[in-house]
C-alpha cells in the first residue's frame, strides 16, 4: 500500500533528489544538478497561476516546493533552457515541430494497433477485453 503521509517523505527531498542527487548519482555534480557558476545552465520556468500549483503561499509557510512535487504534471511548464538555450518557450516545443510529432506519434499507435489486430495478439492483452467490454 502506498503511503499517502506526505511528512514521510518531504517534497524538499524528492526535489533535491530530482536535481542534486541525481546528478551526483551519474557522476555528472560538476556540470548539472544545480544553479552554479560555470554549470549548465538548464532551467525549467514554472506558471504559478494554474490550478495545480495554487494556491501560492510564501509567508508563514511556503507551498511552491510541496505543489511542484505532489500536484504538478508538466502542463504547468512554460519554459525550458538547457545549456542555456530554449527548449520550450510559451508551454510549445521549439527544437521540434510539435504539431508534426504528435500527428506522426498517433500514425505510429494506429500502425501498431492495425498489426496486434493483425495478428489477433490483442485477444490476450486485459487492456485489449477491458476496451471491447466498454470500460475504455
């Protein structure tokens, strides 16, 4: 059973376990894993004012930390630099088009369900029995 408390394991801790420590992990302390002189500069630019991270208190608690870790899904990342350079800018993907990915993403899912079906593989996937009886 998962544990709901989250005193157990602080958000601090998982966030400093997402930068930090696993950089010091892959050996890579020196260049990542933290906002430092003469470090890559990779930066993820958050949009406080969505539902997922409000409310925003500061002062006699901060929650910033806490709603980043337990209620953020990504949705709410407005920029990204990595290396410095942007990655994301405004919520949209600009090294790639991301128009284009997901249309060619969802090309790539209809061939493969087209080949399971082919080979009536689906027949023994639950998800597969789950969809024919109308639960997804």
């Amino acid at each position: 059973m998962k544990n709901t408390d989250p005193t157990s394991f602080p958000a601090w801790k998982v966030l400093r376990m997402a930068t930090i420590e696993a950089a010091q992990c892959m050996g890579m302390e020196e260049s990542v894993g933290s906002l430092r002189a003469g470090k890559k500069a990779d930066v993820v630019l958050v949009a406080l004012d969505t539902p997922a991270m409000s409310p925003v208190l500061a002062w006699p608690v901060r929650n910033i930390v806490p709603n980043l870790v337990y209620s953020a899904s990504g949705s709410e990342v407005d920029t990204v630099l990595i290396d410095g350079a942007f990655v994301v800018e405004n919520g949209r993907m600009r090294t790639i088009d991301e128009d284009a990915e997901i249309k060619r993403a969802n090309r790539c899912a209809q061939l493969l369900c087209q080949r399971l079906e082919a080979t009536g593989w689906e027949k023994d996937m639950p998800l597969a029995g789950w969809t024919r009886e109308g639960y997804y």
